[in-house]
C-alpha cells in the first residue's frame, strides 16, 4: 500500500477502484463525474446517497464500521468524462474538519486489495473536501491526492462543479385572518385595582450570533486582494483561470536609516512529492527553458518600487511543477528584524495591474521568511497563500526544506 502525499498519483491496475472515506465523524460522501471542462454534463453526473448510481460509477451508506464509498467501473465511464472527483463533507451542521482527519481508502473493487490511503494535511475551517480523484491520462486511468477543501459545504463544490443547487425558498407569509366578530358583552362593574407584583430581575442579554461562515474561496473578480498571514486566494477571474505571465514583486526597506539591507528573493519549483525541481534566485536567473526568470540582486533596499521581481509564465509550467514558494534571505546574516516594509505582490505581466499584494506585519531575528506559495489545483487553476513564516538560512539552498513542508 502506497501512503499518498497531496498532488502525488498512481497507476490503477485494476478495472474497477472503490474509495472509501473514513473519520470519527459521520461523512457524506460523493462523486461527480466531470468533463475535460471541468464541469458535470448535468444534475445525473453527481452521485451522492440520494442519488446513488451514475454512468460507471456508484454510491454506497456506511456499513460494517466503513465509511461512505464510491467505485467507478472504469470500462463503463463515458468516453466524454475525464475524471470522478470523490467529495466528503461534516454531517453535523456548522462542523468544520479542524481536529478531524479522514482518510479515503483506495481499493480494488472485487477483491479488497488496497491500492493507496491519503489523509489530507492541515486542515481547519474546511467544512467540505475534494479527497481525491480518479482520472485518465493518455488511456490510463489513475488516482490523485487532492485534499483540496470549502468552507461552504458540499453545496460549494457542487456548485464549483456545474450542479444546480437550489435553496430552499422561505416561506410566503400569510395574510392573519381578520377576528370574527363577537358580540357586546354586558358592561361589568370596574374591579377592585390590583397591585401588580415587583418586576423580575432582568434576564442577561443573549449572546450575539457567531459570525456567518465564510462564502468559500477568494478568487480576483472584486479586484485587488490584500492577504493576510496564510490566507489563500485563487487565481481565477471571471470564471477563468489565470494562465498568463505574472510576476511576483518583492520588497523591503532598511528599518534604520543609513544602513543598507542585501536581501535576496527567490522562489523554488516543487513536484508532487514536496521535492525540489528548480530554484531561481540571483545565481541563476532563468530555469525551466524561461518559464521563471529573476530580474538580478538588489544589494541595497533603498529606492521606492519592488527591490526584485521575478516572472512567471505560468501557462507554460510543465505539469510535473505543481507547487511554487517565494523567498527572501539574507546571504550577509542580517535578521529581518532590521528590515521595513518587507510585502511580496502579484501583477499580472500584461497590464501591470496588480492582483494580490502581502506585507509583512512582523519581523523576527532570523535570516530568512517564507513569503508567499502557488499551487496548482486539480482542476488547473492556480492558488496563492501568503505565508511569512521565518526559517534561519542565509542561502536559497536552506529554503528548500522548510519550503517543501510549507506546500
């Protein structure tokens, strides 16, 4: 059995696959069936408890102490579906994965052999998952390790994924029927007056309502996003992935004047595996035939504008880069404690307009930060993550680690 990491893939050797998931909460489980597009073909290519079988691929409820299950009959998915994307979301309304860890399970369907197990890391706020998925490639089927999660439920990804999810409509309220007219009582006597009894101690006020979840991803179609500490936008504009050239501004100011800051920016390609494929930084300027290239070392932090900027077409990364992190250290050893107004931002290469923008709040005495991350989803689109965690290296080099379990 293979224990998968986010990203990574494997071969299915087998005709037909059954992925089970599994936690110590109840999980509804699910799968949808989606084109090259991206998107369901209708409502019948989501396949969920009510709704149990679809073209190839069927849902089975929790039994024997395991969890909700999907299994797709290979030879029998449509020419036109390209991959089933196995969900699970909290049956407990307003539950979130934090402190819950599922593991799906892939196994061969007639025998029980286990193929793969993925747990997906670092989970918080998520209330629904796309676990994982199983794809064909070139006539080969396979299976991914996702992980990728929603903070608005197994409707959000539906919805994501092209299914007509209706609200429930408030009910109309009705009109109060006039009062049936009652006939005079005859006059009573004015009763004796009655001293009302001492008011009752005030009820404690209640305590307001928690705040509304959130509305699920950030994406650019308000305009610019300003990140905070690991927050996460998707590069995703009108329905549309951004695939085009962007480059990533970085930028700082010596905290003391007079004193020159040489910080050197950086950004490190990563596989599936969290294992380095390429660095670009000041020593190499250019890496993956052109894709990535830096503008060259600013040896002093002054002067208004980014100090280093380094371009991404990323549209023409190859498919075994799935994971990008920027960098900043100091090769002569200087902490970032003296350093001002360090902020990495996104600009799109065409227009200059910029997209995604992060400033640095706080500084610690060490020599290298984490500034930000891209990951390329499953389904194709890119995600920022500001990051601004602090490591002790003086090289890129020392990056490659710490920025590998940052993925």
């Amino acid at each position: 059995m293979t224990a998968m990491t986010p990203g990574s893939n494997l071969p299915i050797s087998v005709p037909r696959v059954t992925v089970d998931v599994t936690a110590p909460v109840r999980l509804d489980v699910s799968g949808l069936l989606l084109t090259a597009n991206g998107k369901v073909r209708s409502d019948d290519d989501f396949v969920f408890y009510n709704q149990p079988n679809g073209p190839g691929v069927s849902h089975r409820a929790a039994a024997g102490g395991v969890g909700d299950s999907i299994t797709v009959d290979t030879a029998a998915v449509p020419a036109d579906i390209e991959k089933i994307v196995v969900t699970a979301s909290l049956d407990a309304p307003g539950a979130t994965f934090a402190g819950t860890e599922p593991t799906a399970t892939v196994r061969g369907a007639d025998d029980g052999s286990v193929i793969a197990s993925f747990t997906p890391p670092q989970l918080g706020a998520e209330t629904a998952l796309v676990v994982v998925e199983v794809y064909r490639r070139a006539g080969v089927w396979k299976v991914r390790a996702v992980g990728q999660g929603y903070a608005n439920g197994l409707s959000g990804i539906a919805t994501d994924f092209g299914v007509s999810v209706e609200e429930p409509a408030a009910p109309t309220p009705q009109p109060a029927a006039p009062p049936a007219p009652t006939p005079a009582a005859p006059q009573a006597p004015p009763a004796p007056p009655v001293h009302a009894p001492p008011p009752a101690p005030a009820m404690a006020a209640a305590a307001p309502p928690p705040p509304p979840a959130s509305g699920g991803k950030i994406n650019l179609d308000k305009g610019r996003v300003n990140l905070q500490k690991h927050q996460t936008v998707s590069l995703v504009k009108g329905g549309k992935p951004l695939l085009s050239s962007v480059k990533m501004g970085l930028g700082w100011e010596p905290a003391f004047r007079g004193k020159d800051i040489d910080l050197d920016a950086s950004v490190i390609a990563y596989g599936s595996n969290r294992k380095k494929i390429d660095a670009c930084f000041f020593g190499k300027l250019s890496i993956l035939n052109g894709v990535i290239q830096h503008s060259g070392d600013n040896l002093t932090g002054e002067g208004g504008g980014d100090d280093e900027v380094i371009t991404v077409h990323l549209g023409g990364l190859p498919p075994e880069v799935t994971g990008l992190v920027f960098t900043v250290n100091s090769f002569t050893g200087q902490k970032f404690t003296d350093v001002a107004k360090a902020y990495c931002r996104l600009i799109d290469a065409g227009s200059g307009e910029e997209l995604v923008r992060f400033d640095l709040t706080h500084a610690e005495s060490r020599t290298g930060v984490l500034m930000a991350k891209l990951i390329r989803q499953f389904s194709g689109e890119w995600e920022m993550t500001a990051l601004g965690d602090y490591v002790d290296s003086r090289t890129v080099r020392g990056m490659v680690k710490p920025g590998g379990a940052a993925l």
